[in-house]
C-alpha cells in the first residue's frame, strides 16, 4: 500500500487518481464550467427577477454553492474549491499568455507590498461583507454586482501583481476557505525532502501559481491545490496526500509545523464570532434584527453594523485572549502569554468549522428545495426548461437536523480540547475550553 | 493517562457519559389543555414570535396577516397555514412531538422572506438540556483524563 512510515496515504501513486491529478485538464475544464456558470450568474443577479427567491444568483451562490462548499468542498478537500474558482481565471490565462501555457504573459507582476501582507484584509473585507450580508443574501443585483466586482477587481490585481496575490491576500472566501484548510483530511506536500536538496531549477515554485514554495510546504493555508507542482517537478517530488485532520497540529506541537500568526488567528476566532451572529440574525426568532441588518443606511441597521464589529472583531476574540491569559496565569506564566494564546486559537479551529457547518445545515435544509423551480427558470421569467418550474417549496431533514448538530457542534469540542490538551496543562486549557464550550452552548441554543 | 491503567478506558468512560447523557429518560407527564394563540404576521416577522406549550396540548394558531399573504409552516410537523391580506386563518394540532421547532413563512412576502422565522417549544428542550450535559461532559472529560492524540507536548506554549 502507499501508506508511508510516516501515516499519510499517497493518492498520487493511486492508479485511477493520477491521471487525474497529473492532467491539467480537469482543472481547466473544471474552471471552464464555473466560468461559464459565474458569468451566467451575474447576467442572472443583474438582469434577471428581482425576486431573490426566484432567481439563480441567489439560490445557485447563497443556497447550492456556499451549502457544498461548507459541507462538502471545505470538510472533504480543503481548498479544492480554489483549484477551479472562476474569479481569478481571467488574470491567471493572461499573466500565463494563455489557458494552458505556463508562459510570459502580460502584466507588471509586481510583488505584494509588505505591509499589506497576510490575512488583515481578507479579515476586513469578510466583516464588510457581514454588514451588508442580509441584502446580499438576497437582493439578485446585489449578488450579481459583488461577484462581477470581484472578478473585474482579481483581474485588474492579476495585471498589477504578481500570480495569485489577489487570492492570498484579498478574497475574503479564500482566507475563509484557508484557515480551514488546517483541517483538510488531503494536502500536497513533499514526497522526500532530501530529493529537493540538489534542486536547482525549482520547477514547483517557478509554476506555482500562489507564489508559494510547495517544496517546503508546512501548512495549506496558500496551497491552492492546483496540482501545478505535482505536475511540473522533474523528479516526480511532489504528491497529494490523504492525512489525519490533526496533522498540521500534530507537527506544530512537535515544533516542526509553519509559524503560527496572530493575524491568522484573529481571523479564525473572527469568523468563530461570527457564527452565532449569523444563526441569531438570520435563524432567530427576532424579527426586528434581522430588519435591522437589512434596512442598509438606517439608524437600526448602523446599531447592528456597530454591534456586529464589536462582537465579532472585540468581544469575541478579546474574551478568548482574555480566557488564554488566564490559562497562562493559571499554569504558571511559563511561556510566552501571546504565543500560547496564538496556538490555542488554531487548536480551536474545528469548533469554528463545525459552528459554520450547524448554522448552514439549519440555513441549506429548509432552503434547498428553492433550486428545483430555480433550475427549470433561472432568470425568473416564466420559463419551465426541465419542467420542474411549478416544484412546492419544502423544507428538507428538519426532524433530523436538531441532533445532526448536536453531534457535528459537541464532536467538534472534543476535537478541539484534544488539541487544546495537546499543547496546555489542564489549568492552561480550562478558561480556553470554558469559552470554546460558551460558543458551542451558544450554537447550539441558536440553532436547535 | 496516568491515572487510568488502560489505554482504552477513559475513551469508554467518555462513550457511557455521552450515551446517558443523551438516552436517560426524562419525565413527561402533562394535563393536556387546549391553547389559542394569535400570530400576527407581517413584513417580515411573527409576533409573538415564541410560542411555549406542552406536550400533548391541543394548539390553536390564529394566524393574521397585517400586509402581504404570509404562511406559516411548522418544522418538525410538516404542518402549514396560510393567511391573506387582513385576514386570519387557523391551524389546529395536538403538540404531540416534543421538542423546540422553527415555524417560517411559506408565501415569498419580500426580500428576507427566508428569514422570517418563530419558535415553538414543545415542553422543556430536552435535546438543548441533554446537549449542554455533553459539553460539560467532554470539556471536564478532557480535563481530568488529559487524554489528546499524540505527540502530546506542551513546548508549544510552556
Ligand atoms: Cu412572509
């Protein structure tokens, strides 16, 4: 088999998969159609019905594809997603001069400016999109006018920079899709490290995309999972491996994973807050806040943009660093207080995730039988193309759902403290479990 | 790990937890009653938009809408009702599932039709309460054992 010692499973070496995986041509046909389904998407927002029930934009972005991306896509195969997003083909064909080249191009490909490295923007433009979320999620041109915006803004950003800089530092789904990647269960990386010694030409990183080094990968938050490297390495270094969830962990309680970063782990415990403000906002029983986060340019609607920031960027990472320091005063102060709160806020990472895929389940189920009549008349216009135009409304799984969550959101806590117990005595971990426990209570109070 | 000889007890220990926390019965005797309550729907929620029962009660819903048609359909029932401008229409059903389900609008009335949403509680929310037992189970659990996957170090933060 193609377990190695080192308890990973090579998929490049599986006889069905690599072909697939050492072609260019899924991807490339993979970003064919979601071009072309994008593009149909925002001829779809801006010019088709304005119900947002009723047109495609919004069902097929906000109901059909968040939905699998979320519970399926993230969970499975991490950034897979990244691989054949249609939002950065347009600037990748033309700095390459073509769809499958690996050429000069146009462009400046200038580098990213330092200062604005990392994930602080990304983390900015997620909570914009927070605040106008309730309209975006259902208003047909407000969703069709944000993905045309960020297919023209990756393209201008490919002509300006350099490969992918757009999505490493700007798209706020790929730093979502990113820090969850830590989780994936696949991840390419180096086959054997001293192979790579007498490298010279370096062909996985001149044909990365991402502008990563994929020979020295330590976590996935910017593989993109292209497969550029797997294809191009002269000596055949570079494979994608089935793993254990907890690898990344694993490695960097060894001391041997990737730097762990405070504007990363402001991000993960960002989008941890946030969470339960969607549930409360969008499954809540609470009729005038979710009024309020949709009456845009209202003095409601400025009182939830405000309480929104607070809770999610303040409250909710600042009850963390808080629980974190605590930890550390209880264990002894030993060690550096911000660091540990740093790799505490990774180990968290799956409550995050499994809070995202409660709130979705609750969202995706009662909703998903929107696509049916969607399919039939995308652009609301009275068509019936597969004959199910006239399907009734239905609610999907909602007997089960209840207990689905409590398994995925109590599973995800025992997870996460096995983590948090990996790297934190008992003392050090309690305040921090306490307030993983807090959010998970929370979620679960929201959402069942 | 240290303080329990095999490696496989404290998992157990946490399986049998877990299992009585979920599956341990609870008490469930209630004098029926019959219930009335008046929903009023509009642009875009209920109100009340929480309604408390208890199991096996005879409910009434008056459900009046104040602008646009609204519906109103029961999770966990299947049940659904729907109400015309100005006027009420009535839903009636015995509570027999207990438990907390979210009614929602069935008509699109406007923009955030999704969400708008109610609440009905069948009796104490059994699965929340058994829900909160696992959470304090698996955090004390995770306290006391120090169990965690390997390698377990605590460089990482000592
Ligand atoms: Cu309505």
């Amino acid at each position: 088999m193609n377990i190695d010692h080192d308890r990973r499973f090579d998929l490049t070496r599986v006889r069905w998969l690599a072909p697939l995986l050492r072609s260019r041509w899924p991807v490339v046909l993979g970003r064919a159609v979601t071009l072309a389904g994008f593009v149909f998407t925002i001829l779809a927002g801006l010019l088709g019905t304005p119900i947002g029930g009723r047109n495609f934009a919004i069902i097929f972005v906000w109901i059909a594809w968040w939905t699998v991306l979320k519970l399926i896509l993230m969970p499975v195969a991490g950034r897979s997603w990244c691989s054949v997003c249609p939002i950065p083909a347009t600037s990748e064909w033309l700095q390459q001069g073509g769809i499958l080249q690996r050429g000069k191009g146009v462009g400046l490909k200038l580098r990213w400016p330092r200062r604005l490295r990392g994930q602080w923007l990304q983390l900015g433009g997620f909570a914009v999109m927070g605040l106008f979320s309730a309209v975006l999620l259902t208003r047909p041109s407000a969703t069709g006018g944000i993905l045309l915006a960020l297919l023209l803004g990756a393209t201008g950003i490919g002509l300006v920079f350099e490969r992918r800089a757009f999505c490493r530092h700007l798209c706020p789904i790929g730093g979502y899709i990113g820090w969850y990647e830590q989780l994936a269960p696949v991840a390419v990386r180096v086959r054997d490290r001293d192979v790579c010694r007498g490298c010279v030409e370096k062909a996985c990183y001149q044909n990365c995309q991402w502008g990563i080094f994929p020979a020295a990968l330590k976590d996935s938050f910017d593989c993109g999972m292209c497969m550029a490297c797997i294809q191009t390495c002269p000596r055949d270094n570079m494979a994608l491996w089935a793993r254990s969830p907890s690898r990344e962990s694993e490695e960097a309680a060894r001391g041997e994973g990737a730097a762990r970063r405070l504007d990363r782990a402001w991000f993960g415990l960002f989008m941890l807050a946030c969470a339960p403000v969607y549930a409360a906002v969008m499954l809540g029983p609470w009729g005038s806040l979710t009024e309020a986060a949709y009456a845009i340019g209202t003095v409601a609607w400025l009182r939830y943009a405000l309480a929104f920031l607070t809770i999610t960027l303040g409250v909710g990472p600042g009850l963390f660093w808080l629980a974190a320091r605590l930890g550390w005063l209880l264990g002894g102060r030993s060690g550096s207080a911000k660091r540990g709160a740093i790799h505490l806020s990774y180990a968290l990472s799956p409550v995050g995730l499994a809070a995202w895929i409660a709130f979705t389940m609750s969202f995706a189920f009662a909703n998903l039988s929107y696509v049916w009549p969607v399919i039939s008349d995308p652009l609301g216009m009275g068509w019936n193309l597969l004959g199910t135009a006239d399907w009734a409304w239905h609610p999907y799984l909602m007997n089960v759902t209840p207990l689905l969550q409590v398994v995925v959101l109590a599973g995800s806590l025992l997870w996460a403290a096995l983590e948090v117990r990996r790297i934190a005595t008992s003392r050090q971990a309690l305040p921090v479990l306490a307030y993983a426990s807090l959010l998970t209570a929370g979620m679960l109070w929201l959402l069942i | 790990m240290n303080r329990l000889k095999m490696p496989g007890t404290p998992w157990l220990i946490l399986l049998l937890a877990a299992l009585t926390a979920m599956l341990v019965p609870v008490p469930r005797t209630y004098a029926p009653q019959d219930r009335v309550f008046r929903v009023d729907a509009s642009q875009f929620s209920f109100n009340p938009g929480v309604l408390a029962v208890n199991p096996g009660d005879r409910v009434t819903l008056e459900l009046r809408s104040t602008d646009v048609v609204h519906g109103l359909y029961l999770d966990g029932y299947g049940l659904s009702v729907v109400a015309d401008p100005g006027q009420t229409a009535t839903l009636t059903f015995v509570a027999d599932r207990p438990g907390s389900f979210r009614f929602r609008c069935s008509v699109p009335c406007g923009d955030i039709h999704p969400f708008m949403l109610g609440r009905l509680r069948v009796g104490p929310n059994w699965l929340l309460i058994r829900a909160m037992a696992l959470i304090a189970i698996t955090v004390v659990w995770s306290l006391v054992t120090g169990v965690t996957t390997k390698p377990r170090t605590q460089v990482a933060i000592v």
